[in-house]
C-alpha cells in the first residue's frame, strides 16, 4: 500500500468516527426515497407463489400478504430489492441461479433458502 492511499483511508476512517460521534461538519450526506413498489406485481414477475416469494425475501409470508395488501410498507432495503426485481428480473434469476449452484458445493449456512421453479 502506498503512503497516498494509506493517508487516503487514514483521512477517511477519522472522519467516519467523528461522523459517527456526531460530527456532521466534513460529512456530505445523501438521502435516497426509494419509491414503493407494487409488491404483487414484484413478486408475479419472478412467476412466485407467496411462499416462494417471501422465501426469497427472507420474511414470513403473512408479511408479504400484509405488503400485497398495502397495510405494511417494505423497508428501503426491500423496496430497492423490489425495484430491481421489477426492473431487472433476469438479474435475480440469475443470482437466485447462482446462489442454488453454489449452495450445493459448501455446507448449508444458518440463512439458506430453497426456491422452487413452478
């Protein structure tokens, strides 16, 4: 690493810590809204069940139904991992693709899930 970079990320971290203890006067700060979604349609553009489509979510289904219905709002990180299903479903596939792949080469982690093609 050389002297440049490592001043880089010196200067970094002690502005990150001092963000962190409250120090707002060096930070640049950016708010992103991400949008609701339409989560049926989300999840109808996978070609999911509910409970495949919650399993890929890593959330009960109820929630899912609840979100379906409109009386619970996703979190920004679901929203945008719903925007991206919508806006890019082969991506998921693909990654879903991959993770199924993969899984079968390592032992199971405490967070896998099985998805199912209809």
């Amino acid at each position: 690493m050389t002297q440049k970079v490592f001043e880089g990320l010196k200067a970094s971290m002690i502005e990150a810590i001092a963000f962190a203890d409250g120090d707002k006067s060096k930070a640049e700060v950016h708010q992103v809204e991400v949008p609701l979604v339409d989560v049926k349609a989300a999840r109808q553009n996978l070609h999911r069940s509910q409970d495949e489509f919650a399993t890929v979510l890593c959330f009960p289904v109820s929630t899912l139904r609840k979100s379906e219905q409109g009386q619970h709002r996703p979190d920004a990180a679901t929203r945008l991992l719903l925007q991206i299903i919508v806006h890019e479903p082969k991506a998921i596939e693909k990654t879903l693709a991959s993770t199924r792949k993969n899984s079968t080469a390592r032992p199971a982690a405490h967070n896998t899930v099985a998805i199912h093609r209809r």
